[in-house]
C-alpha cells in the first residue's frame, strides 16, 4: 500500500451467535475513509445476522467496502502478495477457529487468516462459545502462541452500561485497540480511569432517588 492509499482491513464474520459485534464494527469503520474493509459473511453467518440484529446480510455488506464470496479462494485477500493491515474474525465460531489452528483453509475466511498468520500480519479472533471445551482451549492457547490475540467478548460493567449497544460497543472498541488503524475510539465507550472516578460516577455514587434508581437496576450484584 503507497502512504495515501486507504488502510485494508479484512472482516471475516461466522454463523455464531454475536452479530450485532461484527455490524457495530462495520458501521464504526464505515465512518472512517482512511480505512477500506474487506468483509467475508459465512454461509451461517448471513442468518445469524438476521436473527440476531434488526439488519439483513445485504445492509451488514453494504456498510463494508469490498465483499468476498466465502467460497471464492481466487478473491484478492486470499494472497498475501496483496497488502491489508490485518483481520479480524467477529463473532468466530469453534469450527472457524479450530480450522485457523490447523490450516485448513477450505473457505474465504480460513484462507485469509491462514495467509495472515504466515505474512506475520496482526490476526484477531473473536471467540464465541460457553462453557469451554479442553479442544476450544488448547486451540485458543496454540493460536495464541502463534501471536493471533485472542479477544472474548467479555462484557466490562465498571462503566456502569446503559444497555445492550454500550456493551457492544465497548466489546467493539477492545478489538479495534488490537490494530494499529487510524480510528479515534474515544467516543466509542467509557474507558476505565481509574477507581476513583468510577467510584465517583457509579451506581452507589449520589444520593436520593437518583442513587435508588442505580441501585434497583443493579439489584443482585455485590462485590467481594
């Protein structure tokens, strides 16, 4: 890529349940112009989509700037002799995950991670599954020692979320902190500023009814 030419970022997204992560980033990227995504929509993925979010696979592809068909292993990004600044697989299913670890690029999706992992180009992988098999977690442990950064999506409450899109988003703004991209996320969600701050403006902090209204809407939590 010449210095004026858009930053290249491939989005691959699977059928497991997370969609609303993999459309948050796109329309987030879709405001940047430095940045030109390439989106691979598994064949579960598309209906994971619809299920999941209010959208349907032709608007979640029409927010990338380039589309690939998962069966098309002749695409652009399935070389690395063309140049992208990494990739992404958000939500990524156990399957897709256990093919990254053992190079069995039979799809558009594994192809790219295969050919980012061996032009030592940042790979992240966005795991979705509960609980945990002994196969999920050596996979993740072999990936991990082979530098791809394994991002969970853990939802973060030290920000004291409103909702379910505040928890995306934050879940949204890690994976984009794991690439070097020309990406303000500032405004994306609250960021940890330390303990006294956020003891200042949690749910505990204030008093009267405002104070009550925070603390009924975390009923049930403690610390310890």
């Amino acid at each position: 890529m010449t210095p004026s030419s858009p930053t290249r970022l491939i989005v691959g997204v699977t059928g497991a349940t997370g969609a609303p992560l993999a459309v948050r980033l796109l329309e987030i990227l879709r405001e940047v112009p430095q940045v030109e995504t390439h989106l691979v929509l598994s064949t579960w993925a598309r209906s994971t989509i619809e299920v999941e979010t209010p959208h349907t696979s032709r608007h979640c592809a029409e927010l990338a700037d380039m589309t690939h068909k998962f069966g098309d292993l002749g695409a652009t990004i399935s070389s690395g002799s063309f140049p992208v600044a990494g990739m992404v697989i958000v939500p990524c299913s156990m399957k897709t995950l256990a093919a990254v670890r053992h190079g069995l690029a039979d799809n558009l999706i594994a192809r790219a991670a295969d050919v980012t992992l061996k032009e030592r180009r940042p790979l992240v992988l966005v795991p979705r599954e509960t609980p945990l098999s002994e196969i999920h977690l050596e996979n993740m442990l072999a990936l991990s020692r082979m530098g791809v950064r394994i991002v969970p999506p853990m939802p973060a409450f030290y920000d004291i979320p409103n909702g379910i899109s505040d928890l995306v988003d934050h879940i949204v703004m890690r994976i984009l902190d794991q690439f070097d991209l020309p990406v303000g996320t500032a405004d994306i969600a609250e960021r940890w500023q330390g303990l006294a701050r956020t003891r200042s403006h949690g749910p505990m902090s204030g008093d009267g009814a405002g104070a009550k209204g925070r603390r009924s809407e975390y009923r049930g939590f403690s610390s310890s």
